[in-house]
C-alpha cells in the first residue's frame, strides 16, 4: 500500500468571500505544481467561523515515498507569500497542518 502524508491548509479571514477567492486562488495555484488528484478543497469545514474569521480548507496528500516533503513545505511557502502579496489578501491567515488527527 501506498503511505500518504496529509496537509491540511487552511485559510482565514474576517470576509467570506475573500476567504474563499484566497483559498481557491492557493489550491488553483497547487493543482498546477503538484497535480489535480493531490488536492482537496477548498471546503467550509462543520465550524466555519471562529473568532470572527471565515474558514475553508484545502487538504493536499503527497505520498510518502518519493517526495521531497521539505521542498514540498518550502513551495507551500511561496504560495503563501505569493497570495499575500495581493493586496486584496494581504490580511489573509494561512496555516498549514501536517498529518493532522
């Protein structure tokens, strides 16, 4: 059997609909590096507000064996600097989850 490694990113922001349009931009942006089959999402999750901040979810898995997982981290990375440097999502929250229960 094939080992996966999931990543679950996910977006937050104060506005709905900019929560949605960063998370579709991020996962758009990841479907062409890394592949259609590997991503998942954008998704509300059950709670979709906390804190006042809208939520959605991408969940990326990458196989366990031959993949550069730092690497992988690293371009997480460089579309999160890269989504924040719109400025309609500089005030986006990302954060990434690896292997999450």
């Amino acid at each position: 059997t094939q080992f996966t490694r999931i990543i679950r990113i996910t977006i937050k922001h104060r506005d709905k609909s900019t929560t949605l349009q960063a998370a579709t931009f991020f996962a758009k942006e990841v479907r062409n590096q890394l592949g259609n089959q590997r991503m998942i999402g954008p998704v509300e999750p059950l709670i979709g507000k906390i804190r006042n901040l809208y939520l959605h979810e991408l969940t990326l898995k990458i196989e366990k064996q031959g993949i550069n997982l730092p690497a992988v981290k690293e371009y997480l990375r460089s579309v999160e600097l890269m989504l924040k440097q719109m400025p309609a999502f500089k005030s986006v929250g990302v954060v990434f989850d690896v292997d999450p229960v």
